[in-house]
C-alpha cells in the first residue's frame, strides 16, 4: 500500500514528541532529519548512496533496548558519512549526548523509540512510489514548517516558506532554462528549500550552488540536496559577505551565475564583520554609496546583483523599508534603479516569515533586459491566517505569478511604473508601493440627503454595475430612479426571492452549471484513463490548469477562488488517493483495512481494532460511498429505525420533564444527574409495590416509561443486526467491484461530486453579496429624517397622553 502523505506527516511529527521537552525544536530537528536520511537511503538500498557494512538503519534496529544504543548509532552513522563523503553534514548531532537525550534510562528509552517509529510502515520508502513526486522532499518541507513554527523568533530564519519560494522560482524565469549546465545560486541558503524550489522549475535540470554561515544548517541543506535527488549539489559553509566561496579560479574575482534566489537575514546589523566594505576585493560596492554600518540589506541585494551573469535573472526577499530608506540606501536604490536592474517589485502580506512579523518584498532582478519601467504587484492583502502566523494561499500564489509574468495591470493590485514617474522629483526614486498603487478599498459613504429625504444613492446601485451586466432587466424590476436616488419597488422582505426567481439570474446560473458540466466531463474522462505509475504533481497542475481556463474571463466569478476549491480539495483527499493510483492503479479501490486505535495502559501501548461500519476503511472508496450505490435500502431501513429512536427518545424526555420535578411521578427512578436507567426504573418499580388506587398514576408513568426503554432496546437490537448485515455485504462488495465501477464511485461519485458542490458554494456566495448589498442599502435609507421626526412625535404625544390620564 503507498504510504498516504497525511499517515506519513504524523508518524513524522510523533517522532518529534518523543524530542519534544528534552531541547529546543531548533536543535532536535537535526536528530529527526538525520535518521529520516538514514531511513530513506537505507529503504532505497544503495541506489543513492553506497551502503556499508555497519551503516545502514537496519543496524540500528538492533540496538533497541541496549545500554550503549546512543553510541552505537554514531558508529553507524559516522560509517555510512566516511563512505559518502558526508562527515559534518550527518554527523552534526550527537546521540549520545546526556545533556540533550537523557542519562541512562531515559535515554535508551528515548532513543529506542525513535527508532521504532522510523520502523513504521508509513515510513517505509522501499515500496513503489510515484517516481519523480518527491514525497520525501515534501515530508522534509513539512518538517522544515513545523519546526520553524516551534523555533520562535530568533531560530526559524532557516526556512523561506514554501509559498514565497514557489513565487520566487516562478518570477525569475528559471523555466526558459535549456540545459543542466546552467547554474543557479543562493547565497544565504539556510536549509536549501528555496534553491530546490527554484531548480524544480527548470525543465532540463540545473546546477546548484549555496552558501550558508551556520554550519549545522548547512547540513540540513545538504541531506534536502540528496533527499531531492539534487546530490551533486555544492553546498558550502561559510559567510557569504566577508568570505564568498564561490570565486573564479583564474580571476579570483565572485563566480557569476545564470540565476539567483536568497531570502538573506533581515537588516542584518553585524554584516560588516570580516568585511571593509570600502576596500572590498570583489568590488561588489563599487560605483555605489556604502550600505548603512548596521543594515546589511542592501549589501546582500548588491552581492546578489554582483553574483549575476551580464544576463543573470535573480529575486531576493527584503524589508520593505528598502523601497523607500533614505540618506545612502536611497543613493544605492537610485543607482540600481538607474542601471535598469529592477525588473520589478512584489509586495507581500505581513507575517509570512519564520524569526520575524514585519512585511517584506520581492525585489526581481533582471541584467539582461535594461528596464524602462518597474512592474509592481502589492498583494499585501492576499492571505489566510494559518496559527499565529500569516499564509499565502494557492489562489494568491497563482495570481502573484500570472499577473507579474504577463504584465497585467490590475486595478489596485498591480502597475507598469514608467522609470520617469520613479525619477520625478515629487518620488525621487522612492519605491513605496502606495505611492504607485492605491490598495485602500474605498470607503462606503453616507449620504447625507438620501438621510433626509429617503431613497438610494445612484452612485451606491451605480457600483453594482457587474452585476446589472449580467441581469440586466433586473435593475428596474428591483427599482425605479427619481431624481438620482432609486426606490425600492418590492417590500426589502421580497429582495431575496426576487433575484434568486428571476429569468436573468436563474438564466445565469444554467450557463455556470454547464461551465462546470464541461469541464468535470473532460477531467473525469481524463482522470479515469489514468493509472498506475501516474505523477501526481504533474496531473493535479494540469487538471487545475483547466480549470482556471475555463472560469477565464466569466462575468462575476472569481478563476482563482474556483482554482482555491479544487486546491483545498486536493490537499484535503484527492491528493492521498492519486498516491494511491500512482502505487498501484485502480485496482487499490478493491481494497479496505481495519482502523486501528491505539490506548495507552500504564507505560504500555494498546491497539485495537475498531469494530462496525466505523472501522472499515476503504483504501480508495469510503464504506458510505459502497452504501450509497449497492445498500441504499439496508440504509433507509436503518434511518427509519433510527428515526423511530428519536422519537422515543422525545417521548422520554418530554415524560422526565413533565414527571421529573421535585415530587414528580418519576422522581425515585432518576439518578443524581436526572437520568433514568432501566435498572433505576425497575428499583422503582419494585419499592411501588402492586397498583391501588393510592399509587395509580405514579405505577402508570412508571409502566409507561419502562414500556419505552423497552422499545427503544427492542429497537437498537435490530439496528445492530442490520448493520451487522450491511457491514458483511459492504466488506463482501469491494472485491467484487470492476474497474469501471470502481472509477465511477471514484472519480464521479467522491471527486467531481465533492467539487461540485464546493463551487455551487462559491456561486451561491456571488448571489447572496448581492442580496446582502441591496437590503444593507435599503434598511440603511429606509427611514429618512422627516419620518424618524414623525415618528418620535408620534410616541411623544402618546407618552404625554398617558401622563395626563395618569393624573401626572
């Protein structure tokens, strides 16, 4: 069975809590990595890496339980380092260290049971895979998160968040790349995920080059090298400013590079360590003002412009407060500016980084073409709130990309700025994006007169002018103009019916229905062609891409919030089952398992197996979707029992209410949390004695109650029995089922009819905007001055009159 990203994501994650207390995230991360490396190359069987003997995880399965286990896998470790060339890249983390693991004991334990995780068959990467997908790679990046996440502030700058690498790969145009000789480069490389990034993006494959200070981080970029398969990668240590590592041999001057990414340490005050910027050997700051002594910004930006081939493409994250800093950083931004260097400038959301909360942006740099002008995205408010931090979503990231790549300039979103609006003297080369786009939504004004006199602002009715498009008689069936200022033809009550049963709207959402018809046809013909062996990434980018196509240019609708859908669906379920497909085809869907559930007794772990329809697991197609095509009328039969329960569950409960209180008729069978047991009622009963006329009611409720719980046992005996029968048929039903079956439940039942109904929403929400708008504006115009002064006067002269008759 593939290994389910989800399943694999949690094992990973357990093996951090047996970490977890015993030292900082930023520093058990290393133990973590390093035996996934060991596991992954171990399970892969000397297809990566030369195995020797005494070196392979397989040897520290046998360590379990032994007092000299943290030496011991050292040993194993440093022997599989000494014959791959990787001593100081998995060495780095000590096993035996007692001050960070445990003394004796705890330590065993600690470390047996990390390795009996790694054990897991959700952690065994020798099965068939889909070849190409990087699962590993992804388990890594997952990692890398969480713990940046966990590290707090100071320690998470090792990670560049997935979703601006993404961009940045994207925006340098590493795709036009032609051969595996061209070289890309990151000068601050932390742990390399944003390098692996941007070389996934190059069709023929491209040469690695990164440099990073710190030199466990350094390793972890060089284990994510070899666990991406990138392991001819040069990744060196050292710092980048006062001792670049990368220099040509002949000229000693920097090595320069066709690309180059780097999301250096913001405003770094110690970047002048080791480094006489004024006598720099690398003339890197020549024909520029000097950096500021403590703000390294534009020294990285200026390292990365040097690092560049004459037509070297480049992006580099900075502080916002490079656009617009002035004294010698302005003198640096007018230079760069005035070289035509800046390709353009991609302003992100606050909080997306690891270590810190202040916004920043791409600068793209491009030495090849001299800019006439400075393209400008502001996506500042494009995010969703993910914990305490902030996360571009795929609809952002996408939208970032198109709009930047081909130029479009998108109202309050993104501009050409020609380079002589930049040099004019009222922007003085300031690059403050709200200089050039103003982002503010516009404000929702009151009308002062429409207060007065009653009726709604042209100008407010005027700006729904997307939708009058679309339904165009709709307008003067809803309102009619006097004046400049609409009224209400219909009752505000009526708003809603109106537009969902007009023509027009009802016209509109067949049109939308079949957009989705088509393109769920085409995708579910394609889909089902598919099988074993199949790339996952590689079919969701293209059935996505579809999908935006066809969404493209549709009045009131949102391409990349659909486009947001099926990505939140992916990510959801249908990514795991494509694991599953690419593993082993649609024949996976004959399969189901038994969940597990695991209980802690003492220091011991139980698992149990999860009894009923509750526990079966189908490994493509859940039991309920089995229900829904073969079983409906077993299932209606258990909804109607069901049904009957609860209504003798209310007759219960109507009967503790109404005989429950303090000298009620059921008092002495209820227990201290007024709950009646058939064991309680029996005991009443039995105290009550034989009915006479003293005991006549409390004897009736009493049989009553007891006729009830009765029926409701007699009731759930046959609601187990029949879902008794339905679970043998399901488990009985999926080996049987053909391939066309299985395809149908999958692809049409579970995946397009999931979909659908997601996109339905997002239509349902252009509706109700709307809707909503209409009836804000009319309640909020509703009563004009005159009527409220009416009114009051009104109330008055009834509050006067009922003094007088008062005698007051």
């Amino acid at each position: 069975m593939a290994i389910k990203k989800s399943e694999l994501y949690s094992s990973l994650w357990s093996s951090c809590d047996e970490l977890r207390g015993s030292m900082d995230a930023s520093q058990y991360k290393d133990y973590v990595l390093i035996l996934l490396f060991m596991k992954y190359v171990s399970d892969k069987g000397g297809k990566l890496v030369d195995i020797p003997q005494g070196g392979s995880f397989k040897d520290m399965i046998k360590l379990k339980g032994k007092s000299d286990i943290g030496d011991q896998i050292n040993k194993i470790i440093g022997e599989l380092a000494k014959a791959n060339d990787l001593t100081g890249v998995i060495t780095v983390a000590d096993f035996n260290d007692d001050e960070k693991l445990g003394k004796g004991k705890e330590k065993v334990d600690r470390l047996s049971n990390l390795i009996a995780i790694f054990e897991k068959p959700e952690l065994d990467f020798s099965s068939n895979r889909a070849e190409g997908d990087d699962i590993l790679g992804d388990a890594y990046e997952y990692l890398m998160r969480h713990f940046a996440t966990e590290s707090g502030k100071s320690k998470g700058q090792f990670y560049t968040p997935a979703e601006v690498s993404r961009i940045m790969a994207k925006v340098i145009g590493i795709s036009k790349s032609k051969t595996q000789s061209e070289t890309l480069y990151d000068p601050t490389c932390g742990s390399g995920s944003l390098l692996l990034k941007a070389a996934d993006e190059a069709p023929y494959g491209i040469s690695i080059y990164g440099q990073e200070n710190d030199n466990a981080t350094r390793a972890l970029a060089v284990m994510n090298m070899w666990l991406h398969g990138n392991p001819s990668s040069e990744i060196k240590q050292g710092n980048t400013l006062s001792k670049p590592e990368f220099t040509d041999e002949k000229t000693g001057e920097i090595k320069q590079f066709d690309y180059a990414v780097s999301n250096p340490p913001f405003s770094n005050k110690a970047w002048m360590n080791g480094l006489d910027p004024a006598n720099d050997i690398y003339k890197r700051f020549e024909g520029y003002a000097l950096p500021p002594k403590k703000n390294g910004d534009f020294a990285f930006l200026l390292h990365l412009i040097k690092s560049l081939k004459s037509k070297g493409k480049g992006c580099i994250v900075l502080p916002l407060g490079v656009l617009f800093r002035g004294n010698t950083e302005a003198d640096i931004r007018k230079k760069i500016i005035q070289k035509g260097y800046i390709k353009g400038v991609i302003g992100l959301p606050p909080n997306l980084f690891y270590g810190t909360g202040i916004a920043a942006c791409l600068v793209v740099i491009d030495k090849e073409n001299a800019t006439k002008d400075i393209f400008m995205v502001d996506a500042s408010k494009s995010f969703m709130k993910d914990g305490n931090k902030n996360r571009l979503r795929e609809q952002d990231i996408h939208k970032i990309v198109d709009t930047f790549n081909n130029r479009i300039e998108i109202p309050k979103y993104s501009r050409i700025i020609p380079i002589s609006e930049i040099a004019d003297p009222k922007n003085d080369y300031n690059l403050n994006i709200p200089r050039y786009i103003d982002s503010q939504e516009q404000e929702d004004l009151q009308d002062i007169k429409a207060h007065l006199s009653g009726g709604i602002p042209k100008l407010d009715i005027d700006a729904l002018e997307s939708y009058w498009a679309v339904y165009p008689t709709l307008k003067n069936q809803l309102f009619k103009l006097t004046d400049n200022y609409y009224q209400l033809n219909i009752p505000k009550e009526e708003i809603k019916n109106t537009i969902f049963n007009h023509p027009e709207f009802t016209s509109f959402g067949k049109q939308m229905d079949k957009v989705f018809d088509k393109w769920s046809a085409e995708t579910t013909d394609y889909v089902k062609s598919l099988d074993k062996g199949l790339h996952p990434k590689q079919e969701i980018h293209k059935i996505s891409e579809n999908l935006l196509k066809y969404y493209t240019g549709k009045p009131l609708t949102d391409k990349y919030a659909m486009y947001q859908h099926l990505m939140d669906y992916w990510a959801e379920i249908m990514q795991d089952d494509m694991y599953e497909l690419s593993a082993d085809g649609w024949k996976s869907g004959n399969e189901i398992r038994r969940i597990e559930k695991k209980t802690k007794k003492g220091d011991k772990e139980i698992i149990k197996q999860v009894a009923g329809l509750e526990g079966i697991e189908g490994r493509l197609i859940p039991p309920e979707l089995i229900i829904h095509e073969y079983f409906i009328k077993e299932q209606k039969s258990i909804d109607d029992l069901e049904s009957q329960v609860e209504t003798l569950n209310s007759k219960m409960e109507e009967l503790r209410e109404e005989h429950g209180g303090e000298d009620g008729l059921l008092i002495n069978a209820m227990d201290d949390k007024q709950k009646i047991s058939k064991k309680n009622l029996q005991a009443a009963i039995k105290d009550l004695g034989k009915r006479n006329t003293d005991n006549a009611d409390e004897y009736d409720i009493l049989q009553q109650y007891k006729k009830l719980i009765e029926e409701e046992a007699e009731l759930l005996s046959k609601i187990k029995t029949v879902k008794s029968d339905i679970e043998t048929k399901v488990i009985g039903k999926y080996p049987k089922l053909s391939l066309d079956e299985i395809k149908t439940i999958v692809v049409d039942k579970k995946w397009m009819n999931s979909l659908e109904k997601r996109i339905k929403t997002e239509m349902d929400n252009i509706s109700h905007r709307l809707t909503q708008r209409i009836k804000e504006l009319a309640e909020r115009y509703e009563s004009p001055l005159p009527n409220i002064e009416i009114e009051v006067s009104n109330l008055e002269n009834k509050v006067k009159k009922h003094l007088k008759d008062m005698g007051f």
